[in-house]
C-alpha cells in the first residue's frame, strides 16, 4: 500500500511507531477522524527485534520483518526512520528518573523520544500539528502511570501536543481535542495490564494481524541483558559503551574468568557467522581438531589466559570429551599460533564465571 499523502489543510500528527499492538491502534483511530499521520520509529541499538531476525536457529523458520515498517505498510503511512543510538547513550548512562526493574531508563526514554519526535515534527519544512503515541495508562510500571503522563509531555517539550488516543479519557483535553481536530468522544479510556480492549478494538477496525501484543521489545528490559551489561562497565572501570559493545552483548555465551578479560562463545551457527564480522576488533580462537564454536576474548588477556580461553572454547565443542583438542588462536594484532589443550570440564567451571 503506497503511503498516503496529505491534502490541503489537512491536519498532521506524527505517531511513534514501535511495531506493537498499541501505536498501530493509536494511529489507525486518528487516521480514521481525517488527520494525515506519519510515523516515526527510533534506533537505539537496544531493540530486540532489530537483532533476533533469523541470527538463532530456532528463529529462522519464523516470519522475518521490521514490525514497525511493516504496521506503517498495514497503515498506508510514510515512516521515518532515525538513528539515536549516540544522543540515547547519556539517557542509558544518566537517566534523571532512574532506571526500572533493570538496566531499563524507561520514564527517560519515553521522555527522550517524544522529544526528539517534536523537534523533528515541528520543524517548519515538516509542520506537523501534534504528536501521537500508544501509551495505556498502567500497563507499564515505570513509565506508563497517570502521573507520569504529564512529566513526559512537560520535560519533552511537547505539553498538550502529546495525544494519547488509547487512554485520552483519563488525560486532560489536549490541542488537537480542544481545537476540535479530532472528536475526543471516539477515543478511549483503556487502562491497566489487560489487552482484551485492543484486541477488541483491533477486530474493530478490522487489524487481524499485529505483533505479539505484550512483548517487551528492549533488550535493557531483559535481566540477562542488563548484567551483562553492567559486567562491560565493572570490567572497564567506567560506565561507556559503542555499538558495538551493546551488539555483542546480545549474542553468545559470555564468560568472565577474570576482570581483565572475556570469552565470548557462540551457541550455534547463526551466532558463529555474527560473531566472524567481529574478527579483526578481537582475538578470536576456533578449535581445529573438532567442530566447535568460534569465540572472541574481549579485554587484555595473558598468554596463560589464551590458554585458559582456549579450554572454555573446546569444552563448547565436539571436543568436550576428548582429552586434547588443538584450538588456532588469532591475536588481535599479532600473530596466529596453535596451541593443545585439555577441554575444561563443566563440572569444574565456576557458577561465578558466567555473566
């Protein structure tokens, strides 16, 4: 469907498109009172959806797409893709509210990102009249509360140019409600965990496709994620990290046998192939004598860390029950050489080890 286009004097609104249930109905009850909307999604480097197409075995038989341009192409809309992932770094590392149950800056996020949409939608050359977003009232712990509804339209700048259609009931009239743009009678006053109102509303208005309704789609959400997370900066000394360092952080079994260095080993082949991009940044270590994974080592590890890597890297592989393995290491910025080792057995492998 070819995005539509809008008509002299017609209304714009801006929709914050994450490729859920919630910004997709959002969108779809304003476009239905007669406003031109656009979308707008945001690259942080954090998405998990972003990641997961078809990288893990398991995942490659599921449909592969880009939710959020896939609800715009469902809509009919033009979305604008922008990339924060550099400005997102100090919301991550500093984020003014705090963090949620994890790693996850989720009030300063949402804050940041209203943000970054009005600076973008009320540029003159763009000359959008309001922004849209999916958010229900409660259905997020951090961000999603009646009270924290005005500290995002108040610290993002966008005031009462923020529509909720999802929740508007429970808000304070907005611009676009007072000025009569849109009816505030066919919006809605959903709240609460329970997604039985969407999905009433999505067989409404005839959406009988959507993505998993409840899903989280940020990896800072994600217990696992987050201590890896915070092991990269206990490690470093420092709270920084590249793109990179978050793009690693996703894939592999991440072990730590000292502060000084890290294993990175891949679970399968799909991770195998992502990790093979990383080769010339790491010292990688492959197993010669028996198929196995390939790994990275991350940090500044002795020859006898080498050693003890290598021991990891065949305890992963076909060679966990062989009593030597012959692994190829590759220094990052030296010389190759192939050492013999003993696979470490699992047993002996301390719980600590693993991040």
């Amino acid at each position: 469907m070819a995005p539509s286009k809008p008509q002299p004097g017609q209304r714009k609104a801006v929709s914050l498109i994450s490729g859920g249930l919630d910004s997709m109905l959002a969108t779809k009850v304003i476009m239905d009172q007669g406003i031109h909307v656009e979308g707008i999604n945001f690259f942080t480097g954090f998405c998990v959806e972003g990641h997961t197409h078809a990288i893990r075995k398991k995942d490659k038989e599921k449909q592969k797409r880009n939710n959020s341009l896939w609800v715009a192409e469902q809509l009919g809309i033009k979305l604008h893709i922008i990339d924060i992932s550099e400005d997102y770094k100090d919301i991550v590392l500093n984020p003014k509210h705090g963090y949620g149950q994890n790693l996850n800056p989720c009030l300063d996020c949402k804050i940041f990102m209203v943000n970054q949409a009005k600076a973008w939608a009320f540029m003159e050359e763009n000359g959008f009249d309001f922004i849209i977003t999916g958010e229900v009232i409660g259905q997020r712990p951090k961000s999603q509360r009646l009270e924290t509804m005005p500290i995002i339209a108040r610290e993002s700048g966008a005031e009462d140019r923020l529509l909720r259609p999802l929740c508007a009931k429970h808000l304070p009239p907005t611009v676009p409600e007072r000025e009569g743009w849109v009816d505030r009678e066919k919006l809605f006053d959903f709240h609460g965990r329970n997604r039985k109102p969407q999905m009433a509303l999505a067989n409404e208005l005839g959406i009988d496709e959507y993505s998993q309704p409840a899903g989280g789609c940020c990896f800072l959400t994600d217990e696992h994620y987050s201590r890896k997370l915070a092991d990269l900066w206990d490690a470093r000394g420092e709270r920084r990290y590249e793109v990179d360092d978050i793009m690693l952080l996703k894939v592999g079994r991440h072990i730590r046998p000292a502060n000084n260095f890290k294993v990175i080993i891949s679970r399968e082949e799909g991770e195998n192939n992502f990790l093979s991009g990383y080769k010339r940044e790491f010292t990688t270590i492959k197993c010669l004598s028996h198929p196995g994974p390939l790994a990275l080592v991350d940090g500044n590890p002795s020859d006898s860390d080498l050693e003890l890597a290598a021991r990891l890297v065949a305890r992963y592989g076909k060679a966990r029950s062989a009593d030597k393995a012959t692994l190829q290491i590759e220094p990052k910025g030296g010389e190759g050489f192939v050492i013999e080792v003993a696979p470490y057995p699992a047993e002996e492998i301390p719980e600590e080890w693993y991040v």
